[in-house]
C-alpha cells in the first residue's frame, strides 16, 4: 500500500568537522527521501567545513553558520526553522545507513499511537562497514527513575513535532 511520506526534519549541528561533515551530508541526501526538510546549523567554522556545506547548498533546505553556545544551542537553532512532521538529528560525524527515513516513515504511518522510536547502536568502519551492532538496554523503571536514562542515541532517534511540542518545543541547551 502506498502513503504520502510525512516531512521529515533531519537538524545536523556542526562546528570544525571538515574530516566527517562530508559523509554525513552524503548519507542524509542518499537516502532519496521524497519529502526531507535537511537542515545543518554550523557554529562559525574555520576548517574548510563550509566549502563543503556550499557544495551541496543546492540539495540542503536551510544551513546558516554563525557563532552558538555548543551544539544543543545549534540544534535547538535548528529544530527552530523546522517544520516536518516527524524530527531527529545527526551529527557532523555520523552517518544514516541505507533506507532508514523510509522505513522511519514507514514506522510512524504504520503505528500511528507511536510518538518516538529509537534504533540500535550502530558501529562503523572508517569504509562505512558495519563492525558492531548493540542490543537495546531492557527497560528498568528503577533505572528510569534513578536518571539512569538521560540520553537518547541521536543518530536513530525519531519522534513527532506533537510529541515536540508536548514537551515545550525546546531543547535544554546546558
């Protein structure tokens, strides 16, 4: 059954990443997602980082580089001029692999009470090799309650604007 691929707003935070930024972009546009929203936020880069950005500028929605207060400043910048159905973010030094906003869209048509999901941990080679996937940690709702759960893994974290704007529509930027 074909649907409409909601927008998906991808925010990608950068500063002095000139090694990475180009893979990143790379694996964010491969994914030939017919309705993506690419946004890269840069924190005044001086190490090449923009040419690059510039040489896909064509293929980017929004990027602006300008001095921040660390990377949560420059994603919440980003998340900002967002306007996708569906968020999450990748930084300058990771990669999407093949197909995942399709099967991220794929997920949230197809589980429409579903606000968040969250892939595994993915470890790749310098050739972009998969060397290592980690199993998901088992839920404890002690560990939950003693803050053992204060970070989310980033790169394949999606969740919709609803779920955003539920919790305020910011990010806690210290």
């Amino acid at each position: 059954m074909k649907f409409n691929n909601p927008k998906i707003s991808i925010i990608t935070p950068v500063y002095n990443q000139v090694k990475y930024i180009e893979a990143t972009i790379q694996s964010v546009l491969a994914q030939n997602y017919t309705n993506l929203e690419y946004i890269i936020v840069d924190g005044g880069s001086k190490d090449g980082t923009l040419e690059i950005i510039k040489k896909y500028e064509s293929h980017i929605t929004k990027w602006i580089s300008e001095p921040d207060n660390g990377m949560y400043d420059a994603l919440h910048k980003g998340f900002a001029l967002s306007t996708g159905e569906i968020m999450g973010w990748i930084n300058s030094d990771d990669i999407l692999l093949p197909n995942a906003l399709n099967e991220v869209s794929k997920v949230f048509h197809d589980l429409q009470t579903v606000s968040w999901i969250q892939g595994l941990h993915t470890l790749i080679d310098l050739k972009g090799n998969i060397i290592e996937v980690s199993k998901p940690r088992k839920f404890s709702q002690l560990q939950f309650l003693n803050n053992d759960y204060m970070w989310i893994q980033q790169e394949s974290t999606y969740w919709r604007r609803s779920l955003w704007e539920k919790a305020g529509a910011k990010i806690n930027t210290s």
